[in-house]
C-alpha cells in the first residue's frame, strides 16, 4: 500500500499496525495481534483466534458454562476445555528431563513443540475454525485488510506462495503470543514477592497451605518462588499427571458425527499416551499454570469443573467417601456421597484426593489462589 488509507477505514489498532498518524513502526506482533482477532480467518468467516482466548477473561474462551468450546460451525465442539493462552510461550518444548519424566509441550496433551505449531492446529481443525486447506486460510489474509502491512514485513510476494505465506502467518500470531501482553508478570503475588504490596492473613495461610508438602503441597508441581535465577515463578513445572477427573458425560463432543468422534459416548482421552505412545503416561495431562486460575473457569481438561470451589473440594476429597452411595450432581457435597471414577484409572496420582483441609482451609486457599491474577489486559 502506497501511505495510509483514509481514517474512517480502519481501526486504531489497524492504523498503528501500518505506522499511520505518527504511530511506531509496524511489527510482527501487531499483525499477529490483528490475525489473532480476525474472525475472517475461519471458513465461514466469524471465529477468531481470540473467541475462544479473549483478553478480556486472561485469553480463554469467555463462554464458560460449556465444558468445550464451540467451533464457528454451530453444531460442532470441541474435545477439550481450551486453556488460557497467557504464559504459553514459556512453555518448553516436550523432552523428558533427567527422571524420564515428560515436560513441557503445548495443548493438554504436548503435540505441537512451539507456537508456530500450535497456531495452525485450531486454524485447520474442523471442529475449530475448520478451513479445509492452508490456500482457504492464505486467501482470507490476501482479501483482508491488513494484507498491505503483512506483504511489508514479509515481503512484496510473501502470500503469492501457500506454504510460505501460511508458515508467516503462523509465526506473525506466535510473535504476538510471545508478546509481554500475554505474560504481563503483574499479579498482587508478583508485587508480594518485590515487596510492593502485602497478603490479607487469609491469604498468607493459604500460601502456606499451598506450600506445605503434609497439607495442600501444591508448590510440588506449581512452584510458587522465584528460581536461582531470580526468574518469576510459573507456577507449574510443565509436567503431566493424571489427577483422576471423571469423565464429563454431558460434554457435547460426544454427540459429534462419526467423522470426528468415531467413539462417539464411549470416547476416552488418552492424553499425553497418544503423544508419546507410552501406556504409562495414559490420562495425562499438562499441569497448567496457575496464573490467572481464578479467572479462567472450567477447570481440568475436559471441563468437569464449573468453579475453582469445586475443582479445589476435588482435589481434597477425591479419595474420601463412597462411590457407591447414590448419585451425585455436580454440586453435590462429594464428602458425603463420594466422586464419580477416573476417565482413565491406571495411572491416577494417588498423593492427592484425601489433603484433610477444612473449610477454612479451603477458602484460605481460595482466597491465595486469587492473589495470582494479573492486572485486566486492556
């Protein structure tokens, strides 16, 4: 493009991106930015990258009350409850460390190694923004308008080629993922830890109770201290575990046609052994971080749980009661009439599912998980 269009024409955010009206250069993070929210991307037009990751509910998908997320064809969800999408750049790629163990890796189960990987998965899924083919998607960015600020930063010919010119739009969302807006580091805790704010008693309890390895010892796989290196804390160790989550029964994946779920009801998630092919790691999943948590309900990969509470009296009383004592909604007092099964039973982690916290316990935890939020992404 030849200067800057007429005003009325684009959006500020736009006119930044192409260095309009005095504004800083363009960057590859402003035109991921523009990509990640443009609902022309998916086929039909009219989901966004930032539908189901939006900045205004920490990047994950704001329709809450459904276990999974709903693609932009109206009949078709998903498999998992989509995580938020804030510090997933610090997310290493999926190795095994010194104990064998799996770390790291994106999506619940570690498939793709970095976010250029991950960028083009919920693009080409049809169960997502389902466009059939990378031509499908390289065309809507050659008819949208930003294709002028793209075809600046990569080139006058860098959407002539499919293959080249869908790799650049996978990096252009990557960089903006990258950006410091997904991982801003500006929590209440984070002040805490500088010495710029305090905790409630409340709050320092339940940091204790997060902390202590005979209490809640949730610090075992979200550590919640700055590293050797001084380096903020991520509050997860990017490792996999199966926690014992029930199936969801009333998760709409199960009704999708035979073409993307040929298990239909009896679907079972493997997780992390689809991966990796191992049966040892059956019904593992990445352990999230805790940033944000409180802001990003349901909780766990399929969604089971509709609030933190919940998810948090889970994790306390798995172990505790009968399983076969009545039924049990999902509200229920688990305490007194026991949780439903593991969807995968060989490899639960048996260190949680009895901690003994009391309801104090439990809200003082609450009340120190909150602490975790950073500050509204504007």
């Amino acid at each position: 493009m030849r200067g800057c269009p007429p005003l009325r024409l684009l959006a500020p955010l736009w006119l930044a991106a192409l260095g309009c009206s005095g504004s800083p250069p363009a960057s590859k993070e402003q035109l991921g930015a523009l990509m990640f929210s443009d609902p022309g991307l998916s086929h039909p037009a009219g989901q966004a990258c930032a539908d189901c990751h939006d900045a205004k509910v920490a990047f994950r998908d704001p329709e809450s009350s459904r276990s999974t997320s709903m693609g932009v064809m109206p009949t078709r969800f998903g498999m998992r409850n989509a995580p938020s999408a804030m510090y997933a750049s610090l997310v290493p790629p999926l190795h095994q460390d010194d104990d064998q163990r799996w770390i790291g890796g994106l999506f619940w189960d570690g498939r793709a190694g970095n976010l250029e990987a991950q960028a083009e998965v919920p693009l080409m899924n049809p169960l997502e923004m389902n466009n059939p083919d990378r031509a499908t998607v390289v065309a809507s960015v050659r008819a949208a308008s930003y294709a002028p600020l793209f075809r600046k930063l990569f080139g006058d010919h860098a959407l002539d080629d499919v293959d080249t010119a869908f790799a650049h739009i996978c990096e252009a969302i990557a960089t903006f993922e990258r950006s410091s807006r997904l991982a801003p580091f500006s929590s209440r805790y984070d002040r805490y830890l500088a010495g710029e704010a305090t905790l409630t008693a409340s709050e320092i309890r339940g940091l204790a109770i997060f902390e202590d390895p005979a209490r809640g010892n949730c610090a075992s796989c979200h550590p919640s201290r700055p590293s050797a290196d001084g380096a903020a804390p991520l509050f997860t160790d990017h490792s996999y575990a199966n926690l014992g989550i029930p199936r969801y029964d009333n998760s709409k994946f199960y009704l999708q046609p035979e073409t993307y779920n040929p298990q239909g009801v009896h679907f079972v998630d493997h997780g992390l052994m689809a991966t990796v092919g191992d049966p040892a790691q059956d019904g593992k999943f990445r352990v999230p971080t805790l940033r944000n948590i409180a802001e990003t309900p349901p909780y766990g990969h399929n969604g089971y749980f509709e609030n933190l509470a919940y998810f948090i009296d889970f994790l306390n009383t798995r172990d505790v009661g009968s399983r076969e004592v009545g039924t049990c909604t999902r509200s229920a007092a688990r305490a007194r009439c026991g949780w439903p099964g593991p969807e995968v039973a060989s490899t639960v982690d048996k260190t949680i599912g009895h901690l003994g916290l009391d309801d104090r316990d439990v809200a003082d935890l609450l009340a120190f998980l909150r602490t975790l939020s950073d500050e509204p992404s504007s």
